[in-house]
C-alpha cells in the first residue's frame, strides 16, 4: 500500500495527498467554507496557508498608468488604474469628450479619431470613495498615408488632363484645391468626350466631409468619380468608398484617417478628383463642392 503524506494548513482541515499521484491540484481549486480569503503556500512552515486581506482603514488614493500617451490613429493604448486601500469596490472613470470608454481597472483602447484625450479615476472600497486621481492625457495623431509614388501608380491613362492644385481649365473660375479647402465654392467644368480631367487637390483643413457632385451648367450625363494619389485613376484597387461610377451626380464621404468612415483624404497630401464620361463619344459637365462636417484637431 502507498504511504499517505499529509499536509495541513492554517484553518483546520486537512489536504491528502497519494504518492505517485498524476493530478496535480493548484491552489486556485483548493475551497473551504472556513476560508474567507485565498489560499498560499507558506515555504517557510512548509504549509498550505488561508490568507485573509486586511480591511481598509481608508480611502483609497489611485493612480492611472498608460503604457503609452502618444499614438497614430487606430493604435492602442492599456490604461490602468493603480490603488491603495484594497478590495477596490468600484472605479468611477472621468473621460473627456470623444475619448473611448474605460471600465473596471481599466483596459487596452483602440483610439480611431485623432486628437487628444484624458482619463482620471476615484477608487470606491467599503470606507468610501477617494479624491480624483492623476490624469492621463493621450496624443492622437492621424496615421501617416503617404500616397504611392509615381512608379506605383497605374499608367496615366491616354486623354487624361490634369488640373494642377493652383490651376483651373476654361471652365471653372477656380481650382478644386480651393473649392475643397473653401466650402461655399465650387467647380463648374465639364470633361470632353474621351477625356479624363484629374483635379489636383490636398485636405488642409478637414477631418470628415462629404464631396458632392452635380450636373452643373455644362451637360448631365453619365460620370464616372474617384478620389486617388494618381491621375486618371479608376483602378479596382481603388477603396470602394473611393469609387462610383456611372452616376450623374456624386456623394462621396471622406475621412483624414478613418477608412471606415470614407474615402481616406490624408490631410496636406496630394490626391486627384478623377472624372470622365461613361459614354467615351459624350461630354459630361458637372459642378462639384465640398462640405466638411469636422475641422482637423
């Protein structure tokens, strides 16, 4: 018969254990009613011991910790709060505007919008709850989109023109770059039959937006529209929140970073709006402005 060794810890019943035996126990399996804590081991009675936290005799005083204050749209962040005084029975989380919710002790956050963002906490425990702890603030910049260079982009398609940032055509009294840049303005062109007219333009000013294309005064039929780094673009590469085609008209939705949220428009880098005729022996003419729905942080 194998012999049977017995160890004991602090609160009265014993644990048998076989020698030989395969399964073994962690503490975290280990109950007893008369335990009212966790269970240790005690290397130095060489014991299994019932460990009971202390009560709180104050307040708690917490500290939030970020593992980073400084990252790129759609990056993370883990913010915890640190604490005094356990158990912890609550934390009461302060945020500011816009900023992505915390609960419990905190978490990993996913921060999609650029700006800049603010976390304190109180800690709650059965004597009451504590001040406002310290406040985290963490930088959101907008990921860098660089656009392809020349020798990634798709050939430039016979019969494009462009219309450079500071340009217009025989058209237009102004550039799309000023139409995009200054909301109230607009272009009025057309684009011959055959041809791509590519408008030259970068987002200095505009986190979201919407583009909006009409007939204008230069003939309404059928468009195809994108917004690219490359002219005279309509590749099936491109987003197709980017794309639409075959349409008289245009509502395009933009975003400086947040491809979920729209066409990505980097802002302060050179994009093109690229438009030509569905039918390659009409013209089509068309007016096009922007209306932004939020500045850039």
């Amino acid at each position: 018969m194998k012999p049977i060794h017995t160890l004991t810890w602090a609160v009265s019943a014993p644990i048998l254990l076989f020698a030989g035996a395969t399964h073994a126990v962690s503490l975290s399996e280990l109950t007893d009613p008369a335990c009212t804590g966790t269970f240790v081991f005690d290397s130095g009675n060489n014991k299994i011991a019932c460990q009971v936290a202390s009560a709180p005799t104050a307040v708690p005083i917490c500290t939030v910790n970020a593992s980073t204050t400084s990252v790129n749209t759609n990056g993370t962040a883990t913010i915890n709060a640190s604490c005094t005084q356990p158990p912890i029975n609550s934390y009461n989380w302060t945020v500011s505007s816009g900023a992505p919710a915390i609960s419990g002790s905190g978490g990993t956050l996913v921060f999609g919008t650029a700006g800049s963002y603010t976390y304190s906490v109180k800690g709650t425990n059965s004597v009451g709850e504590g001040a406002s702890s310290n406040i985290v603030t963490i930088n959101v910049t907008a990921a860098s989109q660089t656009p392809p260079p020349p020798s990634s982009c798709p050939a430039t398609p016979a019969g494009t023109t462009i219309i450079t940032a500071s340009g217009k055509d025989a058209y237009s009294k102004i550039n799309f770059n000023q139409a995009f840049d200054a909301p109230g303005n607009r272009i009025d062109s057309l684009t011959e039959a055959g041809q791509i007219k590519a408008w030259e333009f970068d987002n200095n000013a505009y986190l979201s937006g919407k583009l909006t294309g009409t007939a204008g005064n230069y003939g309404s039929n059928y468009k195809d529209w994108s917004v690219s780094a490359c002219p005279g673009d309509f590749s099936s590469s491109l987003p197709a929140n980017c794309v639409k085609r075959r349409a008289v008209g245009l509502t395009l939705y933009y975003h400086a970073s947040d491809a979920t949220k729209g066409c990505v428009v980097p802002a302060g880098q050179k994009r093109y709006l690229n438009i030509r005729a569905t039918d390659p022996s009409l013209p089509a003419g068309y007016a096009v402005s922007n209306s932004p729905s939020a500045p850039l942080p």
